[in-house]
C-alpha cells in the first residue's frame, strides 16, 4: 500500500474511508461572512449564485466523473434575503439527464447559528454539459430509477 504525499500523520491515517455520498447529491455548507454581504448586511446575490453554480458542478461532476460546465441558468428565484451571521446549506441533485447534459436542482438554506430555525432561501436549475476529448460535449449517464427524486 502506498501513502499519499502529504498524509496527516497519526491515527486518522488508518482509519477507514467513508463511502462516497449519494452520487446524485451534494451538500455543502458555508458561513455568512461580512466580506460578502451588500450594504444592508444580507448575501450579494451574485454570492449565491456562485455557490449554488459551484454545487451544481460538484453534484453534476459526481454524476458523470468528467469535466463538466455550466451552460445553462434558468428558473433562478431568490425568496428572502440572506442576512449576514447565519449558514446557507446547499442542496445540488442531479434531477434529469440528456445525451450530454445534467440538470441540476439547487436549493439554498438559510440556518439560524445559534437555533435550528431552517427555511428556504432561493432556488435554482442548471445546466451543465460534460466535455470529452477536445472540449466536445460528450454523453454522461441517465440517471438510475428513484435518483431524480432523491431516492
């Protein structure tokens, strides 16, 4: 067996690697911070877009294992604002596939810190394209029966 250049040294080495996730899902989690928010304290929109592109690409890469981009944003609705000081969770789930294409479902929660006060603060559906050799979009996966909806 090989060691990876780099490992952590200690225990944690030996320990047994988790399963991956849900191939068609991913969650990412991230704080608030006032480096990101707009004059009246809550997420610049452009923000959250570029969180929830970044969990489509992740769950859409997952789904394919090949190099995919983003080519399409449609449906995008941002319900309420976003205030600074709480955690967005993201929900990406691979919803439907084509020949070289994923559509990807994004959801962003809004998380109180400090109380398990939850709720839904934008939505938004991709598309991205997988790319083969020489960048051309390239066939990906249908998804398994049950994947869509989460199952």
């Amino acid at each position: 067996m090989t060691e990876l250049h780099g490992a952590m040294p200690g225990p944690s080495r030996h320990s047994p690697v988790p399963p991956l996730p849900s191939q068609n899902e991913t969650r990412i989690t991230h704080v608030v911070f006032p480096g990101t928010t707009n004059h009246h304290g809550t997420l610049f929109g452009g923000e959250a877009l570029a969180y929830m592109d970044s969990a489509a690409f992740i769950a859409a890469t997952r789904h394919c294992r090949r190099k995919v981009v983003t080519r399409h944003l449609d449906a995008m609705e941002f319900r309420r604002p976003i205030p600074q000081g709480t955690l967005v969770e993201l929900v990406a789930r691979v919803v439907a596939t084509g020949r070289t294409s994923m559509t990807v479902r994004v959801e962003l929660f809004i998380e109180d810190m400090y109380s398990e006060a939850r709720e839904l603060g934008c939505t938004g559906t991709f598309v991205l394209v997988a790319l083969g050799e020489g960048g051309q979009p390239t066939e990906v996966p249908p998804l398994q029966e049950g994947e869509a909806d989460g199952g």
